[in-house]
C-alpha cells in the first residue's frame, strides 16, 4: 500500500502516481460543454480516455446526453455505475459476447455498432432469445480504414435488414475521422475532417430518402470537435481526449484544453547537470505516439523510457538532484491511464481524493 492520506501535499505522494488536476477537469469538462449548448450538438462523450464512472458522471452532470465506450467490458462498468444511455462504438463480435451484451441491455440502454450483414443477424436472434431490443447505429468507415461499412447503399442495404429485425432497434449511424485528427494544420484539417464527413451525410439523406428515420449522427474527437459540431447534420459528438489532455494533442494539433493529467515521478540518479533518470517508465506511461512532456520543472525533456526508468536531458533549466519530484505530461492519455489503479485527484497541490480507474484494463 501507498503512504498516501487526504490532505496531503500532493507532491509528497508515492511515485510514480497519477496525478489528475480536478480544477483542469472541472474547466475543461465546461469548455466542451459550453461549446455543445452554443452549437446545438449533443455530448456523448467517450470513456475510453478517462476510463472512469465518476468523470463520466461529471460529464453527464454538465449536460452529456450519454456516454461513448469503445468495448463491452468497459460498457459494463459505466452500466454498474447507473449510467444507462452507452454508446460502444465497436462492434461485438461472438456469440459468448453478444450473449453478455443482450443481457446488459436488459439493465441498460446500451446501444452497439454494426457494419455486418451476419453480425446483424446474431444480435437479432440473440435479443430476441433474450426478450429486448437492443439499439444499434451503423458504424460507416468515413476514411479510417478500420471498421464500418462504405458510405452509400451499403448502409441503406444493412439498414434495412435492422428495421425489418424485432429484437433491434436502428438509431441512426456513427463515423470515426480519426485519420485526419492529428493533421497539425488547421485549414488542412478543416478540409479533410469535412471531406470526410460529407459521405456520411449523404447516406443519412440516403436513408431519410427511403423512408428510414435516422435519430443519431455521431463523429468527432478532440482534434475535430469544433468542425464536426459544427457539420450541418452532425447531433453528437464522441470527443475523448479533451477531459484529461495529452501532449500530443497539444503539441501536434495546437488544442487548448488545460493539461489535467500528471505522472509525478522522482528523479533516483542524475549525471551531472545535464541527465536524470525517474522513477517512471514504460509501466507508468506511454510511448506509442511520442515522448511525454515535462511539465515541471521547466527546462527538461524525456528522451527514453526503459520498463521502470525515465531518461530525462536538460534542455535550459536548473540542473535536479536525486529525490526532487517531476511532473511529467502523457503523450497519450489514453493509454496512460489503463497502466495505473488510481487517480490521485489533486485541487491547488493537495491531495482531494483517490479515485479508483474502475475501466481500465476492460478489453474484452
Ligand atoms: C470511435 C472513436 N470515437 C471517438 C474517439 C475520441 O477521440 P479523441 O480522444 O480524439 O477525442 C476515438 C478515439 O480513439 C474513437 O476511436
């Protein structure tokens, strides 16, 4: 167990810890929320960042019409948590899974997303088997190249197979722009996220044109939100990143939202003033998109990360010493924070709470 009490100073906590900045949180939640009450668009924010029932509800609480998840096991968390309305923006493949998911739609609205004739088909038997009607969108690969169907009569094909099913009811369809998020200039990114959008409209207006009612358009993430909100069509919005940040959206893509997420580590060996090793490596943080940010003290830079050690260089700040604590920024949120246990929720350098990271490690 960690020494570690409420009230104390939060740089004194055992390292390496996950720091979450709650006023960071709290302001960041708002800026989006504000932003969907401006624009009209509805909030169904995604969980597969923060991976947490009770940052889900705050989101809910400012306004979210739901939440998003990427898989079951996740879904079942939030669904424990009392949250009803889920998006899993997957598909659930098997019929071990489909039978868990039909059974978790008898005690949640959870909806699922589809791109399969076959997959459509045993979901149908299987809610029916089970006595619900399970809510699906259509995923529709608007670029990705990973899931969903291609725009166009495939949709309406596959539609019309979910309306002509009793244990399914259609919702509308889902798109992912998520090979344009990262497209660091803006106007390009504009231009990409729009050209990719604009199929996708088309086959809602194709569906709307054959008599299918389509109630849910959602896309979007942290990179894209203000264009996609702001798409003529678009109701929903499954943004992620934005409740914690992460280096990579900051400095590839220029997003603003305030840094929430920490790792506090301690430096346990330096040589001489220009390198220091921390207590915090690959099991602490990621590395899949790039090195983590130094936040404090300024001036240092992460330039390896072995399984338990940072390799820290001096770029201009003050030299450390052995036992001085660092406060490093993830480069990818996301898969930060499926390493650790716990937040440690820190308000202006004391510890508030200790928050357990209840989704993390849910892949199945
Ligand atoms: C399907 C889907 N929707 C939304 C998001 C949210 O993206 P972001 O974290 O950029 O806000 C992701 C992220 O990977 C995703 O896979």
């Amino acid at each position: 167990m960690r020494s570690v009490w409420i009230g104390m100073n939060a740089m004194d906590i055992d390292t390496p810890a996950l720091c979450l900045d709650i006023e960071a949180v709290e302001s960041n939640v708002m800026r989006m929320a504000e932003f969907a009450r401006r624009t009209g668009v509805n909030l169904r924010p995604h969980a597969k960042t923060h991976k947490s029932p009770m940052l889900a509800h705050m989101q809910l609480a400012a306004g979210a019409i739901g939440i998003t998840c990427a898989k079951l096991s996740e879904a079942e968390v939030l669904a424990a948590s009392g949250i009803k309305d889920i998006l899993i923006a997957n598909q659930i493949v098997g019929a071990h899974k489909i039978a868990r998911l039909v059974n978790l739609a008898a005690h949640s609205e959870v909806m699922v997303a589809v791109d399969d004739v076959d997959n459509v088909a045993e979901l149908n038997a299987a809610a029916q088997t089970k006595g619900v009607q399970l809510r699906v969108v259509i995923e529709i690969d608007i670029g990705m190249g990973r899931c969903g169907v291609a725009p166009g009569q495939a949709v309406l094909d596959l539609a019309r197979q979910i309306i002509v099913s009793p244990g399914l009811r259609f919702e509308g369809v889902m798109g992912y722009e998520g090979h344009v998020i990262f497209t660091p200039d803006p106007e390009e990114r504009k231009a990409k996220t729009e050209a990719s959008l604009k199929p996708m409209m088309e086959s809602v207006d194709l569906l709307r044109r054959s008599g299918i009612p389509v109630n849910i358009v959602s896309s979007g993430g942290t990179g894209t939100y203000f264009i996609t909100g702001c798409y003529p069509g678009i109701t929903e919005l499954q943004v992620g990143s934005y409740i914690t940040m992460d280096s990579q959206y900051r400095e590839v893509v220029g997003i603003d939202f305030a840094y929430a997420l920490t790792v506090l580590a301690t430096v346990i060996r330096v040589h001489g003033e220009k390198r220091a090793i921390v207590d915090a490596g690959l099991k602490a943080m990621t590395r899949d998109f790039g090195m983590p940010y130094v936040l404090d003290p300024p001036g240092w830079k992460v330039t390896a990360l072995a399984e338990e050690h940072g390799f820290l260089e001096r770029v201009d700040g003050a030299p450390l010493k052995r036992g001085d604590k660092v406060k490093i920024v993830p480069n990818h949120g996301c898969t930060t924070i499926n390493l650790h246990d716990y937040y440690y929720v820190v308000r202006r350098g004391v510890l508030e709470a200790i928050w357990p990271i209840a989704a993390r490690g849910k892949t199945y």
